[in-house]
C-alpha cells in the first residue's frame, strides 16, 4: 500500500478562539487518502464539509491537530512554501466555477501556471490547449467565458484545475449549478481524469447518485467523521 497523500490526525477547527462567540467546527478529524484515490465527502448542511475542504487545500490552518501532504508537516511550513504548494500541488473545482470574465478559454487555464511558475510558454500554452481538447472544448479555446455554457464553463474550471498536474483536486460541488445531464457529463470527466492520470479527487457532493459512483464515501455530521466505507460502484 503506498504512503498516504494527504493525512490528518486530531484536527480541531474553532473560529472566534478566545471569544464570547468561539464556535468549533471541527472536532478531532482522522482521515488519509491515498494518491489516486476519488473519494466522496458528504454530509448536511453545517456539518464542516466545506472548513475540512479548506484545511485540506491550505487556505485556511486548523486550530489544533497535524495534517501532513505528501509527507511533510505542513505546520511546520513557512507560509511562502504553503503557498507554493498550494499553487503546484492542488487543483480546485468549485460550485461557481470563478473563471476570470475579461480572458479567453485557454487563458483561464494557463492562470495558475502563470501563478505558481512565471511567464507563460508556447509550449505551455499549446499544452493548455490540448489540455481543453480533453475536456471537450478544442473548438472553444479562444471563447469568453460568458460565450459558453454553464457545462462548458464547469470543464473550463476543470481543465484549469489539472494544468499544474496536481496530485489532488479539491472539487466543492462541482455539479451543484449543472442539470442532471450536465452534471453526469462533468463528473464522468473527473472520473476519467482519475483512471488516466492517476489524479486524487475529493469532491463535496449532495447528490447521492454521484456519490454512489465514487470508490470511497467520507461521511461528515457535526463535524466528526460519522463513515468511511468503500464503496462498490454502482453506474
């Protein structure tokens, strides 16, 4: 069995420490996934999902408890490498794909290269381009974003959150704003991405059918993990 990608141990999240209104979120968190892994996380409203999503991509330190990526105590980190690391080594998919109005298709895609490694390429760009070819979109590559549909923008999202080649993508309901059919469409993506290129994928749902189909369902309630169970897929 190869190490665990990411693993967390006792995390504690509690906002407003120290104050009249000190609420805890998240309440000793044990939970690893392996590299390759395309796990589902899912739960009620309030019961942490979205808190645990983001310790997990770095944008937010948990109050208490170790969380270790590839490895490396990420607490023991300076923040310049958190954010290198954030910026090389996660893809985000997110609800509202966040895709910039005023640039193209495959620019949007080449942004978080150009965040984490400087001027952009023509072989990255050309990369970037094959890149939407993959996800359906080789004819769209020059599009604005308000000339593609709401399924379009989502692969869009995608396509940008794999350009760093991350070993995990975070995906925050990502079919949350799709159809039934758009919705299938952009999760059989990830999933192909996952049996591809050996991407991990954590993705928040409320759907159950989509979570029926993932290899692994992490039950969040309270903010205590309530199941972990594999998962038989089912179609």
């Amino acid at each position: 069995m190869s190490d665990p990608l990411i693993e967390l141990a006792g995390i504690r999240k509690v906002y407003g420490r120290g104050t009249d209104v000190e609420v805890e979120v998240l309440h000793g968190i044990d939970l690893a996934i392996a590299p390759g892994e395309f796990t589902a996380l899912v739960g009620p409203s309030g019961s942490g999902k979205s808190t645990l999503l983001n310790l997990i991509g770095l944008l937010e330190a948990p109050t208490a408890g170790s969380y270790r990526f590839a490895g490396r105590e990420t607490a023991a980190l300076p923040e310049r490498e958190i954010t290198r690391l954030r910026a090389t080594s996660l893809g985000f998919v997110c609800q509202v794909h966040h895709l910039l109005p005023a640039f193209t298709a495959v620019e949007n895609v080449l942004m978080p290269g150009l965040i984490a490694h400087g001027p952009v390429s023509a072989e990255r760009r050309e990369a970037a381009r094959a890149l939407l070819g993959d996800v359906g979109l080789g004819d769209r590559v020059d599009y604005l974003p308000r000339k593609l549909s709401g399924g379009q923008q989502q692969r869009v999202a995608i396509a940008r959150a794999l350009s760093i080649a991350p070993p995990l993508v975070l995906a925050d309901e990502p079919t949350g704003n799709l159809d039934t059919h758009s919705a299938d469409d952009i999760f059989a993506l990830m999933r192909r991405f996952n049996e591809t290129r050996g991407t991990a994928f954590l993705i928040v749902t409320h759907d159950p059918r989509l979570a029926r189909r993932c290899d692994r369902i992490v039950s969040l309630v309270d903010g205590r993990i309530a199941g972990d169970e594999p998962n038989v897929r089912s179609s």
